[in-house]
C-alpha cells in the first residue's frame, strides 16, 4: 500500500510540476508578447520619427511634397504592426502570435534600413531583434525571424544586390558569409534559450516538491492534532504513516 | 486561452495571416520600386560648356555634381561622393553645385546637405543662382554626377548611389573610378536617384549645340 501511495504522491508532484510550468511559461510568453507589443507601437513611432527627419519631404524645383518614405513610414509601418498587435490581444501567448511577431520583427528591421537610406548602423536592429525574440526561450521563433530574414535577402539579392551586400556584383558565395553571422547568432541563442527552459522546470519541480512537502507536513500535523484531540491512537497509526511515506518517497 | 481553437478561427487565423502578408509584401514592393526608379534621363553635354562659371582642371580630371539643397536621396550621393573623394584623392578636381531655382529667399540653400559637401575635403561648393549652370550642363535631377577629362571631354554622367537615398556602392561611383583609373568602363553612365532640380535642362542643350 505504502508503495502505491508513494507513486500516487509522486504522479502528483510531477503533475503540479508540469502545472506550475504551464503556468510560468504562459505568463513568460504573454509578457514578452506585451513586450514586443509596446515595441511594435514604438518602432511605428520611431520609423515615423526617421522618416519626418531623414527625408520629410520630395522636392521638384522649390516645390515640395511629403516624401514617399513617409507614407510608407505610417501605412507600411502600420501594416507591419497590425497583425502582431491584433494576436497579442486575441491569442495572447499563443505560438502563431510570437512566430507572427518574429516575422513582424525582421520586417521592422528591413523597413528601418530602407527609412534611414542604407545606413550600416540600422542593419544592427536585426541582431538586436534576435536577442530580444530569445527572451521567448522558444528557439523555433529564431528560425522564423531567420527565414524572414533570409527570403528578404534571396528576394533582394536577386533583384537588387547592392542594397544587401553594399557591392553591385557580389560574389556568389557572399550570402554565405551573411548566413554565417545570423546562424552564429542563433545558435548560441538556441541554447540559452533551451538552458532557460531547463531552469524554468527546475524552479517548477522545486515550488511543486515544496508544495506538497508543506501539504504533507499540515495534512499529518492535523492528523496528529485530531489524534490528540480523540484520545485515540487508530488516527496516528493510519494518517501518519502514510504521510510521512509520501514525503519520504521524495 | 491557447488550446482555444473553434472553426470561426481556423477560418479567420489563415485569412488573417494571407491578408497581411499581402499587404506587407505589396508595401515592400510598392517601396522596392519607387527607390529603383531614376529621375528623368537628360543628355548633358559632351563637352564642357563654356558659358560655364566653373573652371575646368587642364591637367585632371574634373567631377560635377549638382544637388538640389533640400533634397533628402542628395544626402546619399553626399556621402558616396566623400567615400569617392577619399579614394580619387589629388587625381580630381571636383565641384558640388547646389542649384538655387528661380525666385527662393537668399538663406534657402543654407542646408545641412550644403554644409557636408563643403565639409568634404577637396570639394569646391557653388552655389548656382536661378540653376543656371544645372541648364548650360543640361541637369535636372539632383545628384547628377558628370566627370570630364583633362580636355573637357566627358567621360561619365549618371548618378552615384544605388538606388533612391540609398548608400552604398552603385556602378556609377565604380565606372568613375574605372576612369580616373585609365581603364575603359563597361558604360559611361548610371541611373540617378534624386529630387528634380527646377531648371531647365534644355538650356544646357541648346547651349552646346
């Protein structure tokens, strides 16, 4: 009997550990969707400001118009965000939010880079991007931000190889050298983000083991004070037993 | 809140995804072609105006290029041009000229963009009232960039960025450096990306002809 008790007890622990996760990695994931949330409104603002200040305006002659940039900066930018927010608020936390966002994420980067005229320093927003996805501790999103990344490049490369590679005729193997930077990016992410899980486990089992140890210790203490109560023994030699083997058995 | 799934958003996720795909991919497109679109293509003179307020080098090469003051795109061909002049050191002389249209108040052309070609070390900045030197050497849109040679032979006009106010290298900035190289470049001319400089090309045509 006390064997299957202890099972019994066991199963439960890894269930609450397994709930505890759920619990934990949900609030994780819904709060990196709020994080990215802010930041997909931010990034509008921002490409609103880089566009207003780069290149406000078209000119022909003394005549001028608001630059194209800037309506790209407002629809485009918009259309990028949209998607991403409208799943924040829908699905918060589920795996079509954050891989929309991933992509939303390297769109963002390529929209900036064309905003602020090519300037090397914007291309730093992609590896920026995949630090910030990494706080998901969910490794396929980086694998969507980079096949994200790697069709804007293929398509961009193909049609209009300078805007890329900074050269007019590239070397064919010089995608390889770019592949190489973002999969050593990710790669090191992918661990840490699988070490982070690994932790958030860990923490779980820990709050799950301490949670039934607290439960046992009350349920027996009860025990033992009713036993105390009754003048009986019966109570002591049925409940305690039995709850002391649980904990034992962990 | 995640295993929630009923028809109504397996009809509508995949709408929605497909949706804004398209737009993004229509937006970036849409983009893609507006910076790959050149100004309007003029015909500048083969031969150095004489009209022309500038002065020609008799011994090197000398390079032009007319910017519209206020014209965001020019601020890419600012920055190819200094990358250029960092490279074709003391083999070229060369002039920015930022042309002024007709009828603008006197601290109009006092632009950032102005300041920083000035700040290229070995550019001369003109300042080109009512864009009268743009019309004797037929330019019309900004970042023009001509290259004459020592006999006032010109030897390349096209732009020097890539694409609209985009930086980086383009072929109109490698087949100037072909020519102050002494090589022969596969063409002697590029698309240029810029804001419509407001004079008229035409005058620079009849000029010459």
């Amino acid at each position: 009997m006390s064997v299957a008790v202890s099972e019994q007890a066991v199963q439960a622990i890894v269930r609450r550990a397994e709930e505890r996760y759920g619990v934990e990695r949900l609030r994780l994931l819904v709060a990196t969707d709020h994080l990215f949330g802010a930041l997909m409104v931010g990034q509008w603002i921002f490409g609103i400001f880089v566009a207003l200040t780069f290149s406000p305006f078209a000119w022909e002659g003394k005549v001028k118009a608001l630059h194209m940039h800037v309506w790209t900066a407002v629809l485009l930018g918009a259309a990028i965000s949209s998607l991403p927010l409208a799943l924040i608020a829908w699905r918060p936390g589920a795996a079509v939010t954050r891989h929309v966002i991933a992509a939303a994420q390297m769109l963002w980067s390529a929209l900036l880079i064309h905003l602020s005229g090519g300037r090397i320093e914007t291309h730093f927003h992609v590896f920026g991007s995949m630090g910030i996805l990494a706080g998901y501790r969910d490794w396929p999103v980086l694998i969507t931000a980079t096949v994200v990344v790697a069709a804007d490049h293929i398509i961009r490369g193909l049609v209009w190889p300078e805007s890329v590679y900074g050269i007019v005729n590239p070397e064919w193997w010089r995608f390889l050298e770019h592949a190489f930077w973002v999969v050593y990016a990710i790669s090191f992410l992918a661990v840490l983000c699988r070490r982070g899980v690994r932790d958030m486990r860990a923490i779980a089992e820990r709050g799950a083991e301490l949670e039934a140890l607290s439960e046992s210790e009350w349920r027996t203490a009860s025990v033992l004070d009713r036993s105390k109560e009754a003048g009986t023994s019966e109570a002591h030699a049925a409940g305690a037993p039995v709850a002391r083997e649980r904990i034992a058995a962990r | 809140m995640i295993t929630h799934s009923t028809r109504r958003t397996r009809v509508v996720l995949p709408a929605l995804l497909l949706g804004w795909a398209t737009a993004v991919t229509s937006g970036f497109a849409i983009l893609l072609r507006y910076k790959t679109t050149p100004g309007e293509a003029t015909q500048p003179l083969q031969r150095w105006p004489s009209h022309s307020r500038l002065t020609p080098s008799s011994d090197l090469a000398t390079l032009v290029l007319f910017a519209h003051p206020h014209c965001p795109c020019t601020h890419a061909s600012v920055s190819e041009l200094a990358r250029l002049m960092s490279r074709v050191s003391g083999r070229v002389v060369a002039y920015v000229v930022v042309v002024r249209p007709p009828g603008v108040p006197e601290d109009w052309d006092d632009t950032e963009l102005r300041r920083r070609a000035a700040a290229i070390p070995g550019i001369r900045v003109i300042r080109d009232g009512e864009g009268l030197e743009a019309a004797r050497f037929g330019a019309a849109v900004s970042g023009l960039t001509l290259l004459y040679d020592e006999k006032g032979q010109l030897r390349f006009a096209g732009g020097i960025t890539a694409s609209r106010g985009h930086e980086g290298e383009s072929f109109g900035g490698r087949r100037i450096l072909a020519v102050l190289a002494g090589e022969t470049p596969d063409r002697q001319d590029a698309p240029v990306f810029g804001c419509a400089l407001g004079a008229s090309a035409n005058v620079g045509v009849e000029e010459g002809s």
